[in-house]
C-alpha cells in the first residue's frame, strides 16, 4: 500500500471533479454542521434546497438556538429523521451557552447528535484539525482500493478502517482530503458497477486486480424491515380538522398527525365505520400508500371523514386553512394534499 500515491492521486481528481456544494468553500463551523447533519441520510440533490432554506430561516448559531421547537421542526418537514432537527436545536442552545462554537475535537464531538464522522469533517473543514472522516463512501473506496473483506459493521471493521483512513490521508490538507475521497466515493468508487476503466486509482486497486469490486464493502448483518399498517382519517368538521401531536418512543417524535391508528394489518372498512361511522359519512381516499424507512415500511390507508359532529377523539381543532402552519410527516402532506386542505408542498 502506498499512502501518499492514493491521497495525492485522489486530490488531483478532487481538483477536477469535486462537486461545487454551496456549503463548500467555507470554514463557518455552522454552515459545515448544518449541511453535515442534512445531508446525513438526505441525498445531495434533496439536501441542498433544504440547506439553502434552512440557512435562510436561521442564518445563524444564535438565531437557531432562540426559535421554537414547532419552528425549527417546520422548516425541517420533509426531509425525515426528525431526531437530527431536534439534536440540531439542542446542540444550538449547547453552542450559545458555551459561549461559541467548540474549535477541539472533544468540545464538537461532545455535542449534542455529533457523532464521530460528523465531528471530524467539522474539524477538519473549519478548524484545519487533521481528522479522518469514515462515512459510507470511505468505507467503500478503502475498502476496495485495500481490497480488504473485514465487514465494517463489526467492531474490528470498524477500529480498522478508522485507522486506515488516518493512516492515508494528508494531515496538512485534511479538509480537501476528507472532501475529495467523499466525492470520489459519491461519484467515482459508486456502490454499483464504478466506472473503474477511467478511475485514476485503477492500476493499484486491489479490488480491481482480484476482480471482486462488486463483493467489497462487506457488511455481516442485513438489515431486517418491518411492516407498519397505518389508518389515518382527515376528519372535516365545520372547516376545521383534528391534529393530533406524536408524542417520544416511535418515529416522528413532535410532528402532527391527523388521527391515524396502527393495526397489525389493514383495518376493514367495519372497523372503521365502527372507529369513526356514527360521526358522519366517511370515504377512502387511498389504499396501502408506502413510505419506506430504513428499517420500516410503512403502508397506509386513508380517509376522509365529513363529520357532522366532532367525534371524541383527543387533539387540538384547528381551521383547514391553517394546517400549513405545523410540521407533518410526509405521508401525513400527502394525504392532506389529497384532502385539499391547504398543506403548502414540502420542496
Ligand atoms: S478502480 Fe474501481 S473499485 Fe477501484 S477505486 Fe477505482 S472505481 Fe473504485
């Protein structure tokens, strides 16, 4: 292996083909953290709207810190995993009271939703600390150019290829060697057949010259899903619908929802009318919408029901109109879009 060959090859690609990303080419600990955290899970091209606004809305550390739960998670809609908004807000009011934005390791990692990827590309994009970031894409390309079959989520797997990566890149240029060999892996080293006849790593890859580039990364464990059976019911009542807010322990933690419940199954359309019939007239508006998660699928079943009288089910009336003005999960936008109740489009 020859460290300094891969770092100094890699940056010369980085050179031509790094991505241009609007939260590059800045050392502002805020902006790099606020991208880092949206684009954990969030594919570039969805994060980089939601980034823009984002930065637009709370421009800054202190501004982030002084909103609301309810408005931070607004502007958070849509883009899942509602738990990094919330660590999000957390760790802003950690920063104000800290004083300002930890400048060591340590004082990053310490807080609150950074783990240890998201606090060496802090480090090493505002603060020059020669970090090696391990994500996803260095996995990939270490473990194909190294041509090593330890599975990476394993604890050895992953002592060593946290080693490695420290081990190849440049200390000096630590911030275009993390961006560079995240890039190379997004556009170059792809998890499905990689484009290895014009990769400038070709003629010392190992996975290449033993011919098992599609076998590498390994991974021990499959991910199971689980199915999730949802019924929701829009309930319209003298222009006014019911929402109700998710409480902690289950997915979506502090977003609204209209009533919905969960059932092993789908519900019949008996145990609706039972659920909700006496209330008013209620029709299906969609059957087994799926919303997949990384370890759920989720289908729902949706209705609308035109209440004479509000049924006795807990959560607060609001006007139609004003439906807009709180945080849903994106099945929820969905049926409210259906309903045309008034649910501005999330992007
Ligand atoms: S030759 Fe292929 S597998 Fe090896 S680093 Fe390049 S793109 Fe990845």
């Amino acid at each position: 292996m020859n460290a300094s060959n891969f770092s100094l090859r890699l940056l010369e690609w980085y050179a031509r083909y790094g991505r241009e990303l609007p939260w590059r080419g800045t050392r502002d600990p805020y902006r790099i953290w606020v991208s880092e955290i949206i684009l954990q899970q969030t594919r570039v091209a969805q994060g980089y709207d939601y980034f823009l606004r984002f930065m637009g809305r709370f421009p800054d550390v202190e501004t982030l810190a002084a909103a609301t739960e309810d408005e931070v998670m607004h502007e958070w809609q849509g883009l899942g995993y509602y738990s990094r908004a919330r660590n999000l807000h957390t760790a802003a009011r950690q920063i104000v009271e800290m004083g300002g934005f930890p400048t060591d390791y340590e004082g990053i990692r310490s807080l609150k939703g950074v783990g240890d990827y998201t606090a060496a590309a802090i480090a090493s994009l505002a603060f020059d600390l020669p970090r090696a970031v391990v994500d996803g894409n260095v996995y990939r390309v270490l473990s194909r150019y190294l041509g090593i079959s330890t599975p990476i989520d394993s604890t050895e797997g992953k002592k060593l290829f946290a080693a490695l990566a420290q081990e190849m890149m440049v200390p000096k240029r630590a911030a275009d060697y993390n961006q560079a060999i995240m890039d190379f892996g997004a556009l170059q080293c792809v998890p499905k057949s990689p484009d290895c006849l014009s990769c400038p790593l070709a003629d010392s890859c190992q996975a290449l010259a033993e011919g098992c580039v599609d076998t590498l990364p390994v991974k021990q464990h499959t991910t199971r899903v689980r199915d999730r059976y949802f019924t929701y019911i829009y309930i319209r009542c003298a222009r006014e619908t019911l929402l109700q807010r998710r409480g902690a322990g289950d997915i979506w933690q502090g977003l609204y929802q209209v009533p919905m419940r969960e059932t092993e199954r789908p519900m019949t359309a008996a145990e609706v009318e039972d659920w909700v019939g006496e209330y008013g007239r209620w029709t299906q508006l969609c059957t087994d919408h799926r919303h997949q998660l990384t370890h759920q699928r989720l289908h729902a079943d949706f209705y609308l029901l035109e209440a004479e009288r509000r049924p006795p089910i807990e959560g607060t009336w609001v006007m139609e109109t004003d439906v807009q003005h709180y945080a849903v999960p994106r099945l929820v936008e969905d049926l409210i879009a259906l309903v045309g109740g008034g649910c501005a489009a999330p992007d």
